[in-house]
C-alpha cells in the first residue's frame, strides 16, 4: 500500500442542501478559498472510512464548459490526503477560487436558514 500524504485538517461547511462541505483555505493564493461538496465514500476493511468530495467551483464552471473532469478530493479519520486540494493530483482546477469573506458570508447565511 502506497504511504499516505497528509494535507492538513479539514474544515467542513455545508451546501445550502445542508450537505457536508469541505472549506479549503488557499496556501497558493492566500485569501482565497476552495469549496468541495460530499461526492461518495468507501470504508476499507480496516473499516477506516475515506469520503471524496468535488471542487463546487469546477462543477459550476463545467455547465459552460462541458468535457472536463471535475477534481476530487479526499478525507480520512478527519484529513485531506493524498491529494493537495491547490492543485489536486487527478485533474486540475478550471474555476478560480472565491474569496474567503464571500465563503464565510455564504456559510453565515446557511447557518441562519437552518
């Protein structure tokens, strides 16, 4: 089994679904922020979970621009790994990232609706 690369801790959000969300604080474009959505998990049979989650970014750029990928990333026991969410390792970025104070503002709002 290929060695884990550990990115850090994760913090999550949530869509305006109330679905879980990963926030992702931009270490190349500092104030920026990357937002992943829940996409699929898989429990190995160590029964560790690891969740993927999709660039929301990306997804809605992808309704203009049809035939891309849209990146992933994953999280286990609480951690990103094995992918660096700033430029993830299975397909690039084709959004920009929003800036960390409309995120907040987004997950402020959120909150609120219940």
């Amino acid at each position: 089994m290929a060695p884990t690369i550990d990115f850090g801790a994760v913090n999550y959000g949530c869509t305006k679904y109330k679905r879980r969300m990963v926030l992702y604080e931009s270490v190349l474009q500092p104030g920026k922020r990357f937002e992943f959505c829940y996409s699929s998990s898989y429990q190995d049979k160590r029964g560790i979970e690891t969740a993927y989650y999709k660039c929301v970014g990306c997804m809605h750029a992808k309704r203009y621009n049809d035939g891309r990928r849209i990146p992933k990333i994953a999280v286990r026991q609480g951690r990103l790994v094995n992918s660096n969410p700033d430029r993830p390792s299975n397909f690039p970025h084709f959004c920009q990232p929003i800036d960390s104070a409309v995120s907040d503002r987004r997950q402020r709002e959120r909150e609120v609706i219940n």
